[in-house]
C-alpha cells in the first residue's frame, strides 16, 4: 500500500512537471513570435519608435539584456532629434534594461536624463528603486516621496516608502505608509508582514499582521524569517536597557 501511495505521488509530480514544461514551451514559443512580429514591423516601418520600445521590452522579459540595450542605442541614434517624449521613452526603457541587468548606476544615469512630464512619475520610481537596490535608503526615500507627490495612492510607491523609512528607522512614520498600502489591498503579504513588524517594534498587536502575511504570500513570510529573529533580539536589548 504504501509504496502504492508513493508510485502514485511519483506520477502525479512527473504530471505536473510535464504540464509545466508544456506551458513554458507555449510561452518561449509565444514570446519568440511576438518578437519576429516586432523585427518585422520595425524593418517595414524603422520610424516607428514603439516599435523599438515593445521589442526591448519583450527582449527585457526574456533576459536577453546585451540585445535590449543594442536596440535603444540604435533607436536613440536614430531619434536624437525627435520630440523629449519620443527620445526619453527610450532612454526610460533603456534604463529599465539596466535595472533588470542590474547595472543599477547605469540605470539612474538614464532615469535622471528623463525630463518628459508623462513619464516623471514612472522614472521618479525607477530611481528610488534602483537607489534602493544599491542600499541607499536616503536617496531612494527622496525620490519615492517625488514619486509619491504625483500619485499620492499608488501602493508600489507608498510601499516603497514604507520600506525605506523602516530601513532608516523611522518606525512610525513607516506604519503609517503601510496602513495606505492596506487601505488599497489588505491581502498584500510584504505590506502585512513589514506592518506587523513595525507593531513589534512599537509594542503593538502584532500577530493579525503576521498572520495574514504568512496566507497571503508565504514565501516572503518564510523569507523575513531572520529579519524576524533580529527584530526580537533588537527589542530584547533595548528593554534591558531601558530596566
């Protein structure tokens, strides 16, 4: 019996790897006929400068960064003396190519070139998450709260906000920026769990937060783990300080 149950497992798991590989061929096979698609239209149309900022894009979702920066170099070439939008969409995509290859220096030299009103929002974020990526808190918090002063209810922005004030300490101010992230979705796990972590620190109820992070995305609950034991030591300390 049990090595039926066990043969029967081993089949059901050779199940769902096959079907898994079946969908990620569809989608290799799908992302490679949008990407002739695109070649195509941009050797029947080479003026059209979206055609070039899909093409990276796809390129981008595909890892193949060394083709994606290749391709809005040339595009950038080519439309040196086109209208600010046209020219800082692609140096806005080609700063998101950098951010994905993580060359996050290269990326802020290309989110700090984009001075077309329409896209500040969008490169005003990049920024403060590259800056974030490079582990300067300062500076990212700087460039999420201009993020955050054209879309004072964007949740990405508000999180990010959140994140660097937790990370500069400033604990308070931090569970505030989380409480309108859970205002706009209170089944978003990171925003849960660093909320829970703040209530910790501030002597708070903090088992709800931690509780609903750990259904609403285990894997981040699993991952902050450690972060979670050194919060509890860095309390511990400080009341022995405080006795």
């Amino acid at each position: 019996m049990a090595n039926q149950n066990k043969d029967d497992l081993q089949r059901e798991n050779q199940d769902k790897q096959r079907k898994y590989m079946t969908e990620r061929e569809k989608e290799e096979q799908k992302a490679k006929q949008l990407v002739h698609e695109l070649v195509v239209k941009i050797d029947q149309d080479p003026d059209n400068y979206r055609n070039y900022y899909e093409l990276a894009t796809l390129l981008v979702e595909g890892k193949d960064y060394p083709q994606a920066e290749e391709l809005l170099m040339k595009a950038l070439g080519r439309f040196a003396t086109a209208e600010i939008q046209i020219v800082d969409l692609l140096r806005y995509g080609l700063g998101n190519v950098y951010y994905a290859a993580e060359e996050f220096d290269k990326a802020i030299a290309e989110f700090q070139k984009v001075t077309d009103k329409g896209l500040q929002f969008q490169s005003y974020l990049m920024l403060a998450q590259s800056y974030m990526a490079k582990g300067d808190s300062k500076r990212s918090l700087a460039f999420a709260i201009s993020a955050q002063e054209k879309n004072r209810k964007d949740k990405t922005v508000n999180q990010l906000i959140g994140d660097n004030l937790l990370a500069l300490g400033n604990f308070t101010q931090a569970g505030e920026f989380y409480d309108m992230v859970l205002e706009i979705d209170s089944k978003d796990g990171k925003a849960n769990f660093n909320r829970g972590i703040v209530a910790m620190i501030n002597d708070e109820n903090f088992s709800d937060y931690f509780d609903k992070a750990k259904k609403y995305d285990q894997n981040y609950f699993n991952d902050g783990q450690e972060r979670l034991k050194d919060i509890e030591k860095f309390i511990q300390l400080n009341k022995k300080k405080q006795e």
